[in-house]
C-alpha cells in the first residue's frame, strides 16, 4: 500500500517535521472549540483514548494534558514517528506508544473498551478503509466516540492555491508534487465519507469543515449498523 511518505515523495523526517511545524494550525482553537462541544460531554471521567496513524504523538501530548487521568495509546506504522512521540513530556498520563499498521493488523484491545477513537489526516490514504472501520467499531464502547478528520475533496485550482499559500510552494517541482497529490488529497467528498461511516455502522453526530481542506466527522456505533469483517 502506498505511503503517505512514498505519495508525498518525502522522507520520514520531513514528514515528520511538517506534522511538528503544522500542528498548532491542525489542532488550534477551532478543533479544541469542537471537541469540548462535541467530543467532550460523550466521555467518561477516566476515557480509554487511541489515536491511529498517531505522527509525531503531539495530538495524545494535548489530550494527555487535558485528560490526566485518561488511559492513552498511540499507533503508527513508522518507527520515526513513534520515536518521536517517546521522547516527549506528558503533563499527564503518558501514552502507550506502538508500531502498528493499523490497516493490516487487529488493533489490541478488547472489544467495546475504547471511549474515543480518533484518526487525523490518515484514512484517505488506505486502500481499503472499510475492514479498519470495522476493527475502530469493535473495540469502541457503546457510546463511544470515533472522531474522523480527513481530506475533503476541493476543485483543483482551490487545491493548488492552498498549497501555494500554506507550504509556501511555488517552483515547478513543487507544482508537479501538488499534481500527484491531488487525487490522494481528494479522492473522498463528503459525502463519500459520509456513505463510508454509515457502511461501517457509525451514526454521525455532528460534521464541519473546520478548514476548506479537512473535514471533521464526530460518530458514534449506531445501533442498527453491521461492521464490515476484516479479511
Ligand atoms: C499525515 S500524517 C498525520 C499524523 C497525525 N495523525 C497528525 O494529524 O498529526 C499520517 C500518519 O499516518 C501514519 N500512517 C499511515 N498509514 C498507516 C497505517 N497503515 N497504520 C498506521 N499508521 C499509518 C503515517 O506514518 C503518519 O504518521
């Protein structure tokens, strides 16, 4: 399958850096305004959190913060990323951190032990997202929470222009990584995401596009919906 680094025709590192440096942008206060109106009021006072395709782990760094008494995990499929994220300070519970490719593998929980599932900026990139929707539907309590946030399709020129803008590109080379990355960043609408989640059994609670680039899903198991099984 191919890798956001193989995609994006980056190394590791570099990818690496770029979820350090964009950060404070991805996870500003929009996304904290959303999840404390949406997210928040669904958990427990002692929530089971997994973040998949976890980066660098400053995502399970602010919840760590925010949830001190919170059981977190982490998982990636590249060893960078994870060693990153061991070498941070947590103000609270400190993650459990693991290599894992989260689209071949079971995750390691049992099944309806985990009260938020979040996955950021990972899903498009899957050949087949629907078996690791399924596996996410599995291990979630029944009212827990699988928060999606992920590439929405926007028109090519919008596309182009964001990239100009916010990566600073603008030389040929650069132009030419925007046009091999347009389909990866906008395969799925809307409402392609939206037929996905219901396919896999999660009702949506809420949605906004807290950036023109990146939609927010906030889901729940529904009660009717049957899960994909994994082959
Ligand atoms: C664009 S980065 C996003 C990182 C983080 N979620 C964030 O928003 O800062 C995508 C991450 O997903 C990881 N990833 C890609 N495919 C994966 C897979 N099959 N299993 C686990 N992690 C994966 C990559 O290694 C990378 O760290």
């Amino acid at each position: 399958m191919p890798t956001h680094q193989s995609l994006g025709g980056a190394t590791d590192e570099e990818l690496l850096q770029r979820m350090v440096a964009t950060h404070p942008d991805r996870f500003g206060n929009d996304y904290w305004a959303l999840f404390a109106a949406q997210v928040a009021p669904r958990l427990p006072a002692r929530p089971v959190m997994i973040d998949l395709g976890c980066g660098p782990g400053l995502f399970l760094r602010d919840l760590s913060t925010r949830y001190p008494a919170a059981t977190l995990h982490g998982y990636d499929v590249t060893p960078a990323m994870i060693a990153h994220g061991q070498r941070l300070t947590y103000a609270g519970a400190t993650p459990a951190l693991s290599l894992l490719d989260v689209a071949e593998r079971p995750l390691p929980h049992a099944a309806g032990s985990v009260d938020l599932v979040s996955m950021s900026s990972v899903l498009h990139v899957f050949d087949e997202p629907l078996p690791t929707l399924a596996e996410i539907r599995r291990v979630l309590a029944p009212a827990g929470v699988f928060l999606l946030h992920d590439w929405v399709r926007q028109p090519l020129s919008t596309y182009l222009a964001l990239r100009r803008e916010n990566l600073r590109e603008g030389e040929v080379e650069d132009l030419r990584r925007g046009f091999r990355l347009f389909p990866v960043h906008n395969k799925y609408t809307t409402d392609d995401w939206q037929w996905l989640l219901a396919e896999a059994g999660f009702a949506i609670g809420h949605q906004a596009q807290l950036r023109a680039s990146h939609r927010i899903f906030v889901t729940t198991p529904s009660a009717t919906g049957v899960a994909s099984p994994r082959t």
